[in-house]
C-alpha cells in the first residue's frame, strides 16, 4: 500500500513525530509513505512560516535510517498554490530535494482559507468555480506531480449547503483533466473524506470515472493522516473503487520521478489460512 499523503508535528496541525508515523504505517501494511507537512505561503495562513525544512529533512533521514528495511520513508511535501504565492512556492521548490510533490488549493477569494465560515456568504458556484480554476493554474504551472483533494469544499460546505453536484462541474473537471493529461500529471484519492462528513473520498468514483474516459490514468492515493491510527485507511477500498473506474495502475515516486506500480501488486498481501 502507498500512503502518499501524511503529516508530521512539521505541519502546524499535527503533533505526531515522524517516527511515531512510521511505526503506524508498518502497523497497517503500508509499504512506502511519503511524508508531506503543509508549506504555506499565504499570510493570512496559520501556517505560514512554520515550516522547518532542515529539521524535515533531518528527521527524512533518521526515519530512512530505523525504519529504511521495512518501510520506504519519501520525503514529501503539501506545498499551498493560489495565483498570488506561485512565485514563492516556485523559488522554494527549486532550492529543496523532494522525492514528491503535492499541490493543494486550500484558498478562496483574497487568501482566505476555505473552512466552514467561507460558506457564509456564498453558494457552491461561488466556491467551487473560481477554486476550479485555481486548480487548473495549478495543474498547468509545471510545479507539482499530483493535485491534492481536487474536491475539497465539499469537506467543509455546512449541512444546508451540503448538496455537492459534481455533474454541474463537470465540464471545468473535463478542461482540468486536459491539462494534467498534457502535463503528465496526477491527482491524489484522498481518502481523509471517507473518515469525515463527506463519506466519500476527495474525488469519488464519478470524477474518476470522467478522467478515465477523457484518457487519464495517472492516481496517488494519501490518507491526509494527521494521527497514526488513521495511516492507511481507506486505501484497500480506494484500490478497488479505482479498479472499478478503470484504473489499473498507481504512482510512486523517487526524487519527483514518477513509475507505475500495478494495483494488483500494491494489495496488502492475503492472509494465510491454516487447515482446521
Ligand atoms: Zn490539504
Ligand atoms: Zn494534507
């Protein structure tokens, strides 16, 4: 299993140590981990300015060292992406070695980060529109090698608002997969959905479905785990949703090189059973 999307206390929400994370993940069959706190470039973020890239780096390196024979340990990072902080997230990815990238819009209008509250005052369209668009910025801007939770307002639209259509987007979904097609570029199934009020994943299988049929074969899968009990869950499932979808293969990563691994290849390994 590849749990390529987890948080460590280098995220400004998340408290878990990486070695902690990595005892999880051999706990739960996963076979390579990419490790991807929060890089935030925006102001008005919480976490803004507190990523610690030499002490990631140091901890990348202790974790490889105890737990390299059981567990590939990647160093990745979650860098934020709206058009206003391209140029800071270009520059600091240029001068850092990552073995993977994902490229997240967490913002809405003037950076502000779309939570709850930013449903206040507006409708779906006034969300999900102009975050489309930033995602195909962001699909188009050469930077990353996935897209991260490419439907995320539907975790954070309230119960009123809670109808998340994605038909009626369908046609900017379709302009978003011609790009990362072009680019040769993924989006991750984020499983964090499936434990939180979607109940699905960040996309579901109808957004799967229209990639695979405009041509697109390129997935991550990540937990979004920020605690180690949750590092894992949801792949198997996503394994087989993707199978259903049509897609056979998922990506792995070594220096923001990306190889196909068969899906067949990445299920936790079947239990032996022992004669009655
Ligand atoms: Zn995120
Ligand atoms: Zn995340």
């Amino acid at each position: 299993m590849l749990d390529y999307h987890v948080h460590t206390e280098y995220s400004i929400d998340c408290k878990i140590p990486m070695a902690v994370q990595c005892e999880a993940a051999v706990a739960a069959g996963v076979t390579e981990i990419a490790f991807c706190d929060h890089l935030d470039h925006e102001p008005s973020d919480p976490g803004y300015g507190y990523y610690r890239p030499e002490a990631f780096f140091a901890s990348i390196a202790e974790c490889r060292e105890r737990f390299g024979d059981r567990l590939v340990v990647l160093a990745g990072v979650e860098a934020d992406f709206n058009e206003r902080i391209a140029d800071d997230v270009a520059r600091f990815l240029s001068h850092h070695e990552f073995d993977f990238v994902i490229g997240s819009v967490h913002y809405g209008e003037a950076g502000q980060i779309i939570f709850q509250d930013y449903f206040d005052d507006r409708e779906w369209d006034d969300v999900y529109l102009p975050y489309l668009r930033r995602l195909k910025l962001a699909a188009s801007s050469g930077l990353f090698d996935t897209l991260g939770h490419i439907d995320l307002p539907k975790r954070y639209a309230p119960q009123a608002k809670r109808t998340y259509d994605p038909v009626r987007y369908k046609d900017g979904l379709q302009e978003l997969f011609e790009i990362l097609i072009r680019e040769r570029m993924s989006f991750e199934i984020n499983t964090s959905g499936l434990r939180q009020s979607p109940k699905t994943s960040m996309p579901g299988p109808a957004i799967v479905r229209w990639y695979v049929e405009a041509g697109g074969t390129l997935i991550t899968t990540g937990t979004d785990s920020h605690a180690p009990q949750h590092i894992g869950s949801g792949i198997p499932q996503t394994l087989d949703m993707l199978e259903l979808c049509g897609i056979d293969s998922v990506s792995s990563f070594r220096n923001r090189e990306r190889t196909q691994r068969s899906i067949a290849s990445l299920r936790p390994s079947a239990t032996v059973t022992t004669g009655a």
